[in-house]
C-alpha cells in the first residue's frame, strides 16, 4: 500500500512539472481552466434555473388540476346530499318507517322507495334502510341479474361507531370511508364499495330518531373524476377528509409509512403559501401539493418525486454538457495554437540565452514587433553586443554584469508588463467589439497601477477616481443591483487621505450589505468637515450589522495588532493606520440599524503635520 501511494505521488509531481514546465504549457493550462469553469458554471446555472422552471411549473399545473378537481368533488357530495334527502315526501316516509310493523302498505312504500333510490345512481352498490325502534334493516344490493330487497334483524348497529357518529352529528348525516377496511354492521356490503354516506331520518313531530338510511358507493364515479389529475408512475394521489381520513389512496403502502403520520397530516395546509411542501420518505423526496376545499376541509393531496420534475432539468442539463465538452475540444485547440504563437518568440529568446549562456557569444535574437517580448530581444542583442566587444579583457566582470542586467530587468519591467499586458488585452478587445470587458481590463490595470505606486498618502480627488474605477469592476459582478452615489464638495477634494482608505469601506459595504440581500444596494460616499474633524463616510441601506457582531468588530479594534484575526482585519487594519497616521484621536466610527450601515473615518483637522 505505500509503495502504491509513493508512486502514485511521483506521477502527479511528473504531470505538475510537465504542465508547468513550459510557459506555452501554463497558458494552456490557465485557459483550458478558465474555460472549463465557464462551461461548467454556465451549465450549473441553466440547470438551476431549468429545475426552478419545472418545480414552479409542476405546482402551477398541478395546484389547477386539484383546485378543480376538488370542486368537481364538491359536487359530487352535494348530489350525494341531495340524493339522501326524502324532500316532499319525507312524511309519507316518516310515517311508513313507523307503521312499518303492522301495515304491509308502508312495508310496500318503504321498498319502492329503497328501489328509485337505487336505480337513479349508477355508482351505488347498496342502500341499507335501518329502522330503529324495530332493531331491522331493509336493503338492495344487486345480485347477479336480480336486484332483491331483503329484511334483517339485527339490533348490533347502534353498536357500530359511525351510528353513534351520525346521532351526534349536527347535520344528521355522515361519510364514512371504506378504503382501507372499516365496519359497517352490514355483512352484505361490498367490498369494492369504497365509502358510505349515512342519513338520520327523524320525526318532524318530535325530532326523535327514527331511522337510519346508508348509501355504499363504488368507485366509478370517483375514478372518473380523478382522471382529470395528470398521474405518472411513482406519483401518490390522496383524498382525505377535514379529519385526515383517507377516502382514496392510490398506494395503502405510502399511505401507512407516510400520510398517516401526524408529521404529515401538520405540513398540509402549513407551507410556505399553505398550499405545498417537500416530504421525503425512505431515499426519495417528494413535491407535496394539497387543495383544501371551502366546503368540508376536504384535502385533495398529491406527491411527485422530485426525480420526475428534475427530468427535464437532467436532460438538458447532459446536453449542455455534451455540447460544452464539444466546444471546449474546439477551444483547446484555438487556445493552443494561440498560446504558441505568443510563446514562439519567447521560445527563440530562450534558445539564444541558453546559447549565449553556454559561451556562444554570437547569439542574436532577430526582433519582430515592438511589445515586451521585442524590448528583452533588443536589450538582449545589445547585451551581446557589448560583451563581445569586452569579452577578451573583462570576461568574468561582463558574466557578473551580465547577470545584474537581468535581474534589473526582470525587476522593473515585471510591473510594467502586467499593465502592458492588460492594456494590450483591452486593445484586443475593443478590436473584437467586446467594449464592456476592454472597460473592464482598463479599469483593472489603472487600479494596478494606482495599488503598486509609492504613496501612502494621497488626495481625496486620487482615491475617487480609484473607486469609481473599482466600482467598474464590481458592477460588472453585480450589475443594477448595485448603485453608488457621491456627496462631497469641491473644495474637499484635495484632502489628504490614506490611500485605500475609502476603498476598504466601500468593500465592507459589498461584503456585509450587498452579498447578503438579492435587492437593490445603494451605496454612498462623502467627504464633510465638522468642528474638530475630517470625516470620510460609506453608507448604504443593507439590512445592518447584528448588535453582537458589532460589538465584536469594535472590541477587535483595540486588540494588539499581533492578536488580531478574523474576517474584520481590513477594518482593524485602516483603524490602526489612522492611528499610526493621525494619532489617537483619529479612528473608525460604525453606526448600524436595520435601514442601514454607516462607516465614518474621523481625521482629526490639522492631524499629524506631515499630512495636514
């Protein structure tokens, strides 16, 4: 085993050193990488944006199919209602129920009835008339191709829990649901009959109870109103009452591990707009949506796996990759035989160094151009010339010169190269028509080349410029999001200041307001006198600084410097600057709420002499 990783080791330092050996290796390298992160990046977020669309396009469509599902549903227990109720009749059948014992005419009523009930649905599997005070029951049922009325004695029914249910009912009727198995007292009833609707028949006299009338349905005409929900494999549909009882569940499986748990049953009607959230059960996750109707709480739930919805999202999102892969081959070869023929004269130089270093002294370097790579070509063909012409009498001083020369070089143009570089890249791209990226590389090599200059102190006017320049980059980042303002008078403008004192601020302001929020972040700048001080202020309207974090950041201001760490160092660092500078009067002043935070630089005026 540690033979395996010591090898493996040596492979991975021999490809790292035959990547970088050469500078033409590097700058394919460097693109390759950058092009790389562009495709992926560009890949990641049309798929988060594709899985945002099928997420809000999954609830659109489904949360419609439910809402009018449900209504359709709606309806159909109102028939059923309408259906239950004797109406104009309901005398005629009050009075039949109670002289049922004795007279064979309302024995003869009562099973006419039961049979106009029975025949005017089709998706009624049997109706069972229970009378009370005679502890019977008549019922139909549909039996191979008769369709008889029978009689039963049997006083167990008041025993039944939906009976008693229905008795306490304030509307004197009850739906009971029979998909997962329930007792019904009634041993004829079918086992495809998936609920029972019950209806208390009472006296108008009295209001006394005198019979009992149960409706047993199939599921036809609840299969026939769910066909309007879009229903895929994987995916769950339930239909429970305002009490979280089941009355169709597509899975019972599902239902058991899942819906009929009080976790569950808590999220519906709970979410983020009391109309969705995710469930996960076992490995999978599901997209939840419910509609609960107005009338009867009745909750119409559906569960798609995010797995479904993502599809889309997962295919476009290979396809992205195949046709980014397919451009990248492309790219890599354009960037390599772009980055040779930078390289090219590099490479010749090199050849000639390396023969004049080996004791060639006739090396020449034929120059082409007039960019960096032809500068060092020059200078090099001079420094050859000059040796030859001393190499008889001063060999070791020229080889020692030789050597000072170069490093002299390498150490004034490595700056100035960077920026000749960067502006030949913002040449380049204003030739291509890319104005938004030369502004860019523009901005980037003038803040360069303001960074590396000697001064520490400069006016006020000089740090502007450098922000405004700064802030051409960070829109390029943020874009509109990001609005920067000025309040500072003319005459302020020449005020000695820390270099890169403002711009530390305005990085706070970036940092703890805009990077928190997706809204707009205005940020201001201004310079104004007060009675003893110079204050330089960054305000902006973020959410604010939390009391505890800043109470924090200004503890860390009077640590030694050596203690001092943590993500505030640039704070700390331009507050010990002030003070080194100004004295201990000067210093940072942090002023936060939830409209806003505000960061004020105090210089005391006259300050120290050397700056005032």
């Amino acid at each position: 085993m540690q033979k395996r990783s010591d090898w493996f080791r040596r492979s991975i330092r021999r490809l790292r050193e035959a990547a970088t050996r050469r500078l033409v290796n590097k700058l394919i390298l460097l693109f390759s990488t950058i092009l790389i992160l562009v495709v992926m990046s560009l890949t990641l977020i049309s798929y988060r944006i594709i899985e945002k669309e099928s997420v809000q396009h999954s609830i659109s469509s489904n949360s419609n199919n439910l809402l009018l599902v449900n209504k359709n549903f709606e309806k159909y227990f109102g028939e059923i209602e309408q259906l239950s109720l004797p109406k104009s009749r309901y005398d005629d059948i009050v009075s039949s129920i109670i002289h049922e014992r004795t007279d064979y005419g309302s024995q003869q009523y009562l099973q006419n009835y039961l049979w106009e009930l029975f025949y005017s649905r089709s998706d009624l599997d049997e109706i069972a008339l229970y009378l009370i005070d005679e502890g019977k029951y008549y019922y139909i049922r549909r039996e191979n191709f008769n369709v008889p009325i029978r009689t039963v004695a049997d006083d167990t029914i008041p025993k039944q829990a939906w009976y008693q249910s229905v008795m306490r009912s304030e509307k004197n009727a009850e739906l009971q649901s029979l998909v997962l198995g329930a007792e019904t007292g009634y041993p004829s009833v079918s086992s495809d009959s998936f609920m029972a609707y019950h209806r208390v028949i009472r006296s108008l006299a009295d209001r006394k109870a005198r019979a009992v009338l149960s409706f047993f349905f199939n599921d036809s005409e609840k299969t026939n109103i769910l066909k309007d929900i879009p229903f895929n494999e994987g995916e769950h549909v339930l239909f429970l009452n305002a009490n979280g009882v089941p009355f169709h569940v597509d899975d019972p499986d599902f239902y058991e591990r899942s819906a009929a748990t009080a976790e569950f049953m808590d999220k519906l009607g709970s979410g983020a707009d009391k109309s969705r959230f995710t469930w996960k059960e076992g490995r999978t996750s599901y997209l939840v949506m419910d509609n609960t109707s107005e009338d009867g709480g009745w909750k119409l739930v559906k569960a798609v796996p995010y797995s479904q919805i993502y599809e889309t999202a997962q295919q476009t999102r290979r396809l992205g990759l195949l046709i980014g892969l397919g451009f990248l081959a492309v790219a890599i070869v354009l960037t390599t035989l772009t980055s040779n023929a930078i390289t090219r004269p590099l490479k010749r130089l090199s050849t000639q160094m390396r023969r004049f270093s080996g004791g060639e002294f006739d090396s020449v370097v034929e120059v082409k151009g007039r960019d960096e790579i032809a500068y060092l070509s020059r200078h090099f063909n001079l420094m050859v010339s000059r040796t030859n012409e001393l190499i008889n009498e001063r060999y070791k001083m020229k080889l020692v010169e030789k050597n000072a020369i170069l490093k002299a070089l390498e150490a004034e143009i490595n700056p100035h190269f960077l920026y000749n570089a960067l502006q030949a890249i913002s040449t380049k791209a204003l030739k291509g028509g890319m104005d938004e990226i030369a502004d860019m590389v523009d901005a980037l090599a003038l803040t360069l080349r303001y960074c590396i200059s000697g001064k520490d102190i400069v006016q006020a006017r000089d740090e502007l410029r450098h922000i405004e320049r700064y802030m051409v980059l960070q829109k390029a980042r943020f874009g509109e999001r990001l609005i920067i303002k000025y309040e500072i008078e003319e005459s302020l403008m020449q005020l000695p200041i820390p270099k890169l004192s403002i711009q530390s601020l305005v990085e706070n302001s970036i940092k703890h307001a805009l990077e928190r929020v997706s809204s707009t972040i205005t940020i201001v700048v201004g310079i104004q006198l007060e009675a003893s001080y110079a204050v330089l202020s960054v305000r902006d309207n973020g959410p604010g600084i939390p009391a505890d974090k800043l109470e924090a950041i200004l503890e860390s201001f009077e640590a030694q410097w050596e203690d001092q760490e943590g993500d505030n160092i640039g704070l700390r660092n331009l507050h010990t600057r002030l003070k080194l500078i100004y004295g201990d009067k000067a210093g940072l002043d942090i002023r936060t709420d939830e409209e806003g935070t505000e960061m004020r630089m105090m210089i005391p005026q006259g300050g120290d002499d050397s700056h005032a």
